[in-house]
C-alpha cells in the first residue's frame, strides 16, 4: 500500500502545454481524407473537450448523419493519431509557465501520486508529453478512449490509481487541474477538489464563475501550488 494521501489529475492541452497550429490541421486533413469534409474544424472551439467529441461534432455541423460519423470514427481516430506523430515536434509545444519545476517536485513527493485526466487520445497525447520529456512523470492516466465525456473520466482515473498504488482515492483527496469549464465540472463527478488555471484558453474571471477550488494565473508557484494540493 502507497503512503500517497492525493491523487493529482492533470489535464494536458492548455494546463501542462500548448500545441501550436499542428493538432487542428492533422484532424483538417483526417476528417477530408476520412470522411470528404472538414465540417466546421477550423474554426470549431475546442478547448477541454474531448478528442472524440470533436470529431462527432464537427461532422454533425458538416451534416453527416450519427451512423455515417460512427462508421469512419475508428479510421479517423488513427488517421488522426498517426498524422499527429508524424508532424508534431518539439518546437511545435510549449510547456506552460512552471510545469518541469512543479512535476519534478511533484514527482519526489512520497505523498502524492501522478496521474492525468484529458480529452485527448493516449497515443497522441502521450507523444505531447513525450516531446518536452515529461511523459515518464505519469505512468497511467484517463483519456478519450475511455469513455464518451469528460465527466466519465475520474472513476476511470481513481480505479487506475487503485490498481496502481492499491489505495482508493476519495472526495477531496483527489486534486483535478485543468484549464476550462469542463475541468472544473468534471471535478465535481466525485466531489474533488479542483485547481482552474488561466494558461488555456479562458481568462481567469470566467474560470471563476464555475466555482473551482481555487484560481491561478499560472503554476509558476511551485510551493503555492504544492499546498494547495497537500492542504
Ligand atoms: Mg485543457
């Protein structure tokens, strides 16, 4: 049994980096090739949704029918993924303000476990990590192939930790991190506590409104952030 007393959940895509320009043109080009049109993809919001979820609902925009997008959905998920690995480097992400010092403390803690909670695929977003040399940090996590929303992802996470560490993660013992709405919704499915950061795409005032735990600007505040956590 771990000594761990929290279960940190990061989000990825505006919490721990951003990817620029690269993700929205591989799917461009994996919805054209895979179903004939790109639908609303270039100019679709989105921010702490879920990589399946988009692809469904841009192709509803574009006017394909639940069972033509159901058809192609396992063919553009790879398609997507393998465009993704293939054109993604190292200059394209930026790691957000703080995040190496914050995982690197993190990770030497013997009171805190690891783990992430995004919307993106695991291929794709495993190779995110990868490339600023921050996926070694996370040894398992809850993602899009998981489930169908965002709000099916805690259970998901907490079992993993369970089979991991052989402890139960409870209520405010599990510590959600993201960057949008859906973040911080998402923390309420087990009563978790939840930081909202304002690295993403939404400003700190409108994070405020969904009622997170807290609100920050930015992680850069290693020992702050840490104390939140622990508290
Ligand atoms: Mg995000």
């Amino acid at each position: 049994m771990t000594t761990a007393r929290k279960l940190v959940l990061f989000d990825i895509d505006g919490t721990l980096l951003k990817v620029e320009g690269v993700s929205r043109n591989v799917l461009i080009e994996s919805l054209r090739k895979v179903y004939g049109t790109e639908g609303s993809a270039a100019t679709h919001d989105f921010s702490g949704k879920m990589d399946g979820v988009i692809i469904r609902e841009v192709m509803q925009q574009a006017g394909l029918s639940d069972s033509d997008i159901a058809r192609g959905f396992d063919e553009a998920k790879q398609v997507y993924i393998e465009g993704f690995k293939a054109n993604a480097r190292r200059e394209h992400v930026k790691l957000m303000a703080g995040i190496a010092e914050l995982l690197e403390a993190l990770s030497k803690r013997d009171d805190v476990v690891l783990s992430l909670l995004t919307g993106n695929f695991e291929q794709s977003g495993r190779h995110k990590l990868t490339l600023p040399e921050i996926n070694h940090y996370f040894p398992f996590g809850a993602f899009a192939d998981d489930a169908a929303t965002r709000d099916e992802l805690p259970p998901v996470a907490v079992a993993r930790a369970e089979a991991q560490t052989g402890k139960r993660f409870e209520g405010k013992d599990v510590v959600i991190i993201g960057d949008t709405e859906h973040d911080v919704r998402c923390a309420r499915v087990l009563n978790s506590r939840c930081i909202a950061v304002a690295t993403g795409h939404r400003a700190a005032d409108q994070l405020r409104s969904h009622n997170p735990d807290i609100t920050l600007e930015t992680l850069a505040d290693t020992a702050a952030v840490i104390d939140f956590i622990t508290a």
